[in-house]
C-alpha cells in the first residue's frame, strides 16, 4: 500500500481552489469582482447590440401580459422609465403568474408593481 504523501505527489491538482489570496487563481469563493458593469448595464447594451427599439420592448411587454389593446401605454412607460425596471416588473408578474398568486389579470399586476415603485406615466408629452 502506497502512502499518502506519494499518492498526493503522483495526483495532478486542478486550477480551480476554493480560497486562494492570489488574484491570478480563479477560485470558487472568490472576494474579488472582475466585470466593472452591473447587470442594468449589461441589459442596456444586451437591448441596444439587438437593436431593439422602444416600440418592440413594448410590444414585447404588452405580449407577454396578453394586453396588446394597451400598447399605447406600454410605449409611454417605455419612453419614460428605464427598461432593466419594466422587464425587472415583467419578469416579477410572470413569475406570479405561474405560480397562481395573481387573483385579477397580469396587467393590473404589472401596474400595481410600477405603482408601488412610484413609477407613473405622463400622459401629456
């Protein structure tokens, strides 16, 4: 029987450590964030790169809400407040949706959620 410290010499370890405090190492807990950007800014350019314009992130919206007869007042919200938060709303409405909490209709969910987040529409432009 071999011992321990040939089996551990003869044994290859991976790059990947759980804790190191060198920043060349990748590790599994690592302290250290290398991407300077925040989700919100990834999401910007993930919509601009697919060009997408605020007609179809509103369509989109009112798509997945199965309330195209209020596309005006999706693209008015659209052209108000910033889109991370509409789809971040979206994305809460639909994830209510599936899991059965939603007593009225998705768009008077999605509504109360701006509403909630003081976010209002100026119907005047």
């Amino acid at each position: 029987m071999e011992s321990i410290d040939k089996l551990l010499k003869n044994h290859k370890v991976n790059n990947l450590t759980v804790n190191s405090n060198s920043k060349d190492i990748p590790t599994v807990n690592s302290s250290t964030v290398y991407s300077s950007k925040t989700f919100e800014d990834k999401l910007d350019e993930l919509i601009e790169s697919e060009d997408t314009t605020k007609e179809g992130l509103a369509k989109y919206i009112a798509e997945k809400l199965d309330d195209t007869k209020s596309l005006t007042l999706h693209i008015l919200l659209v052209k108000e407040h910033k889109s991370q938060k509409l789809l971040e709303a979206l994305n809460f409405t639909l994830d209510a949706w599936r899991n059965h909490k939603i007593r009225t209709s998705k768009p008077i969910y999605y509504i109360a959620i701006l509403r909630r987040w003081k976010m209002k529409v100026n119907f005047r432009t």
